[in-house]
C-alpha cells in the first residue's frame, strides 16, 4: 500500500504540475506582471511535484516541518542562483534586471548568464522543487508505553521467583515464571538455600 500510495500522489501531482504549465503558456510574458506570473506558475510546478513525495507517505507520514539546516544550506544558495538567471531575462529595464546583468559583466560571468537564460524555465521549475524538499515530517506519533514492572514472589517450595507484571497488576503470561536461584559468581543466595538442621 505504501507504494501504490506514493505512486498515486505522484501521478496526480504530475497532472497538477503540467496544469499550472498550461496555464503558463496562456499567459503573455511580454510584460513584467505576465512574466512573473509566468514563472510563479512554473516554480508552484516544481513545489507541487516535491509536496507529493511528502503527502504520498515519503517520510512516513507525521506533522510536516521546515528543516533550517537543508533552508539556509541548500535551498538558499540554490535559489539565489536561479533567481539571478530569472531576473537577467527580466522584461524591461528594472533595478534588478540592471543590477544583474551589471554584475554579471563585473564578475565575468556574463557570458555564462548569457548561455543559461536559455533554460530559465527549469531554473524557475527548481525553485519551488528544491523549496518543497525543505519540507519534512516528524514521523508517526508513537504513544509512550511504561515499561513493565518486575516483583518477586515466593513460588513452590518456598523458593523466591521474579514475575513480571503490567501496568494494571495483570501478570505477564510470555515472561518467564523461574528464575536461576544461582548469581552470576555461581553462588547461591543465602535466601534461596536449603537449610541444614543439626541435633
């Protein structure tokens, strides 16, 4: 089941994606609005897909959580990476788009910004894929139990036993009922011996 259940999520999850896709291409980009609409849609994609995983039972279902170490490690660089190749395509002449590209040239990297606003879709497209990783479940909550309890009792013949018990005082029937009378130096408790009656 826990197959089928991932497998599910993921295929609606691909059919939500290539939803919001379509909606993209309906969109005019010319224009700064349309253009950021544009690639929300595109990096909302991504989030959705990575969500799926985690909804599907990925991480074994629990309360979902933001993991800070994978935010400020992976996702943040990673973003800012692909934020930089978005706005170099930036329509228009914004502060941003002027910045970038100024940068870039003073980096001497241009070119190579250059080269991937190509590709500035899959760039867009992890964005929201990478943010959804950053998401994390606890885990199934696990009630605690107590553990059971150990009495000791006289048993036949007089000789002392361990039982184990439960919480409600119920004895345990798959607990052993005998105990070795012998300690772990071979020698028999002074409660446990025979005694020796001498006239």
């Amino acid at each position: 089941m826990y197959g089928l259940t991932r497998a599910t999520t993921t295929l609606i999850a691909a059919g939500v994606a290539g939803l919001l896709i379509w909606f993209a291409t309906q969109i005019n980009a010319d224009h700064l609005g349309g253009f950021w609409a544009v690639y929300g849609l595109i990096a909302g994609a991504g989030l959705v897909m990575a969500l799926s995983q985690l909804l599907g039972g990925w991480t074994k279902w629990g309360w979902p959580r933001v993991s800070g170490a994978f935010l400020l490690l992976a996702f943040v660089p990673i973003a800012i990476v692909s934020l930089w190749i978005v706005l170099a395509v930036e329509p228009g002449n914004g502060w941003f788009h002027r910045h970038v590209l100024t940068w870039s040239g003073d980096l001497h990297i241009r070119g190579l910004v250059d080269d991937l606003t190509a590709y500035v879709s899959v760039f867009a497209f992890g964005i929201g894929l990478v943010f959804g990783y950053s998401f994390d479940t606890t885990g199934p909550r696990r009630d605690v139990v107590e553990p059971a309890t150990t009495a000791r009792r006289r048993g036949l013949f007089g000789r002392r036993r361990d039982v184990v018990t439960t919480d409600d005082g119920v004895v345990d029937a798959d607990a052993p009922v005998t105990r070795d009378p012998s300690t772990s130096d071979g020698e028999v408790p002074a409660d446990d011996r025979d005694q020796i009656v001498t006239r």
